[in-house]
C-alpha cells in the first residue's frame, strides 16, 4: 500500500518509519509546507519521496494527516473533494470540531479520525523514532460513520504499530484527552513560568531542581505551534478541567495554611492511588496488546 | 569513620550504601525506629549493624539524620545533648524550623544543616540504590554557624557521593525549594486527584494516558508521611509559590476561554525557555562536578 503522510514531524515521521520498516507500507510519499522540513524528512529516509499535496492525494491509497488541529481542519474538506477510493485519517488531539467540518460530505465514509496516544516533548523530523507507538493506545472515534473497510485498514496500520484500538465517541474523547494529556501540559507549562519568573530574582534557583522537578515540567518543552490550536478547539472541556484543577490546589492551600495535617494527609494518601493505574499501564505496555475496547457516549 | 544513619528508608540506604562502598565509612550503624525497615536494612546490606539510638551516637563519629522533618525538629535537640565530639547533620528538605530548633545549643557548632537534592518517589529501605545523587547538588546551610572542621568533613562526604556543595542561607533554601521541589510535588498531588476523581464517572480516562501523563504525575506516588510535615514546616514560602503556579493556571484559563491566541503563544513560548534550564542541568549532571557556589540571602 503507497502511504502518503501529510506533516513530517515527530508523529508523521515516527509513523513513516515504522509503517514503512514493519511492510504495512510499500511506498511512503512525504508532504510538507515547510520546504526544510520536507528536505530532512527525505534526507535520513524517514519517506521514499517528497510530492506535493496534489500529487499525493492522487498516487496513493492512504492518506495520514499528521499536523496542527487548525491546519487539519483547514485542509480536511479540500482533500476529501480530491480522493477517489483513498482513505484518509488524521492523527490530531481533538476531535469534535474535525469530526464537524465534514459530516456532511459525500466521502465521510471514507473518513477514520484517529488519535494515538503517544508522543514526547520534540517536535519536527529530527525528533522522529522508531517504536514511538509501540504498546501505546490507538483511539479510532465514530467509527459507525466510516466504512468497515477502512476502519479495518486503519486498525491495522495500528496493530503493525504495536498499538491497541480502543473505539470512542469523539464527545468522550475530548472530554477525557482534557484530562489525561491537554491539563497536563498546562500543569507544566504553568510550572515553568512560576520558577522561570523567580529566576529573575533570584537566578541560582534551578541549582536546587531535582530530577522530581525536570519530570513534572518536560512538557512544558512542547510547542505552541501545536497546542494553542488543541487548547483553542477544547475549549469547553478544557476550561472546566482547569478550575477543577485549581480548585484541587486550593484545597492543598488552605489545608497548609490552616495547619490541617489530617486534610493534608488524606489528599496526599488519595492522590497516591496514581500508583495503581501507573503500575497497570506499564503492565499493558509491556505485556501482550490487549483485546480491543469500546467505549460509548457515558 | 563510624557513620550512624538515622532512617533507613530510600535517602539514608542509598547514603549508607555509597559512604560504605566508595571508602568514606569504615562501618555503617542503622538505626529505625520500624523494626522491619531495621530488619530489611540489614539483611539487604544497606548497613553493617542495627543500634539503638543512644549506643549509636555513643559509637559514632558522625551521624546522619534521615527522617521526615518533623521527627528531625522532635529529636534533633536531644541528639545534641547527647553528643561528644561528634558531628550531626540532617538531610531535611526545610531548614529554617529545624535550624531555630538548637540556635543556642552549646554544641551548635557541631551540627551541620544540609539537603541532598535528589530522592526518587518511592519510599522504605528497598527503595534505596547506588549512586542515587551521583552529580546532583548538595546544600549545606548557614555554614558559618557550624565549625570549619564540621563543614569539611560534609563536604567531603558530599564529593564522595560525587555532588557538588552549594552554601546557601537557610532562609535563601527554604524559599528557592518551595519553587522547585514543594511545588511540583503538589502539581502533582492535584493532577493525580483531578483524574482520579473523574476516573469514578469515566472509568476507561486512563486508557487514553500516555508518557507525558506518566512523567507529570510521578511525584504523586511521594508519602504523606514526608511531604506533609515539609509543607507544614515551609508554609509560608509553599503558600506564596502555590497562589503565583494557580494564578499563571487562571491566566492559562482566561486566554483560553477568550481566544487569545497571542496571549496563549506567549505563554507557552515563555514557558518553552525550560529547554534551556533543563538542557544545561543535563551537562551539569554528565560533566565533571562544577566547583562549589556560594549564594547567600538576597
């Protein structure tokens, strides 16, 4: 199968190359608007040729977005007026407003909206890996409004990438991914700037930073190019999580400043119960894939 | 040197461990006042015999205090009365309440006040590891209050556990921590609790969670029964630091909520200069230990 991937950075090259080394493609054709970018990708092989977007519509059979969430819903419409039989998935954060901008179009069947949870803080070619989505999770959304065929040529590009596919309502999936990834990087973000402000001050302060501290602010390494258009278009979740995250700061600071040592130990020995679901995930991650889960509108 | 390490749990066992193998210790005496952490401890080599307190501080030259800070505060005083020549030191993450805490002790001289800064998040003998602060940073605090002798002798200790020492005033190390150890270890405290508690309604949301998730909440694994008495001894400066980190997540909020996409690419932009932080750590970590800094109270 020719496989063309549209965006040549940390997700669209990782995928390149294991699509490509694993045969679940024969041929991957590179698209980038950025020229330098598209000359990387080629020059350490991460993809077989460079085209332009036309062209590679038209000369292959599957077509994977792997940019910014604005740019896939600027371009999402146009390319689905250019396929004949291709099968065209994104590979974004968010997915309602995507889902939304081609509902009604003719080849909406032909349509998989995806999201592998996967990633690190890098961003472009450079930043490309084999195994970035080995063991991870694959969410496949709506897929009653895409055909059988291509979710199953979709589910598996995911199992030659060593993933599972849980299928999700794209409503639970920006609700949830506002949770478990979007409030995270905020969470880090923030941090940076609070110590980075008191650097001004007092500029020997990141002496003191443990590997504890580098953990909680890597993301914060991650790129507005993409995540300002994730915030934008989750807004409704994302605001929500936040003030139930500042709320949860609030209570931590008024239990210290109230010397209220049981409320103290009761958040923390709650919040401990993160060991149960980080020592699970590890387990699915080396262990077996898992079988396939689905998981509807709540 | 005979070294009494005075809790056995992940900082004192990984110390014991690297004093012993590397030649600064000629015996290790562990004291805990948990039968079965004194029992692993041993039995896992971490030291060479289990003491009570008082015979260890009488067969001792120096001795080590790793123990939560509120316990410190509890013993340090009677471990003063206790002593001869030898020298004290404790490896707190707070300093001001401790150091107050024998201010006009006869023997104040002999006490040195100082903080590793590394640890993971894990807790109890068995966490303990070789090389755990292999390049990381030593602070000794108030070094002109303790004898020149005593300071020498920890300096030493801390090259032999291949840190570099950075003098510091306590007041100076109280306020810099809260930034980057107390805060980060309630960011994530909280996120732990605010997925934790919608995983009650949704209960797949950590299916979706990959790497960043992980990485940002690993310090939420940490113990109350540290953590708790840190941020009660540090209120003051962890109150200060967590309304800055809750007003940068309302400034988060407020960009978001009014598409401010300026506003938002300023902030990550900002919040991306960590790079440069974490970047210069890493070479810090790898390279040869720097020479020591002194930063006194600003």
């Amino acid at each position: 199968m020719i496989v063309s991937v549209i965006g040549l950075g940390l997700i669209g090259g990782s995928l390149a190359l294991d699509l490509k080394q694993r045969g679940f493609a024969s041929k991957i054709i590179g698209v980038d608007n950025n020229p330098m970018n598209a000359h990387t990708a080629k020059k350490i092989n991460l993809v077989d040729e460079i085209q332009d977007l036309k062209s590679a519509i038209s000369n292959s059979h599957l077509i994977v977005l792997a940019i910014p969430v604005d740019a896939c819903v600027q371009i999402l419409p146009d390319i689905m007026d250019q396929i004949n039989h291709q099968i065209v998935i994104d590979l974004g954060s968010t997915k309602e407003q995507l889902i939304a901008s081609i509902t009604n179009h003719s080849k909406r069947k032909q349509y998989v909206a995806a999201h592998p949870m996967a990633g690190t803080e890098f961003s472009g070619p450079q930043a490309a890996q084999t195994g970035l989505f080995d063991g991870k999770c694959a969410i496949i959304c709506n897929p009653e409004d895409s055909s059988k065929e291509a979710v199953n040529i979709i589910a598996d590009m995911f199992h030659t990438l060593k993933m599972r596919c849980v299928y999700m309502d794209s409503e639970v999936h920006d609700r949830q991914t506002a949770y478990v990834s979007h409030l995270s990087h905020i969470s880090a973000f923030a941090l940076s700037l609070t110590v980075l402000h008191k650097e001004k001050a007092d500029k020997h302060i990141f002496e003191l930073a443990s590997g504890g501290f580098d953990s909680t602010v890597r993301l914060a390494k991650s790129s507005a190019e993409m995540w300002t258009p994730i915030f934008q278009q989750n807004k409704k979740n994302v605001g929500k999580v936040l003030q139930k995250y500042i709320d949860t700061l609030q209570q931590f600071k008024d239990s210290i400043e109230k010397d209220d040592v049981d409320g103290l130990n009761n958040l923390i020995n709650e919040a401990n119960d993160i060991s149960r679901v980080l020592d699970q995930k590890e387990k699915n991650e080396q262990g077996t894939v898992k079988e396939s889960v689905k998981i509807r509108r709540a």
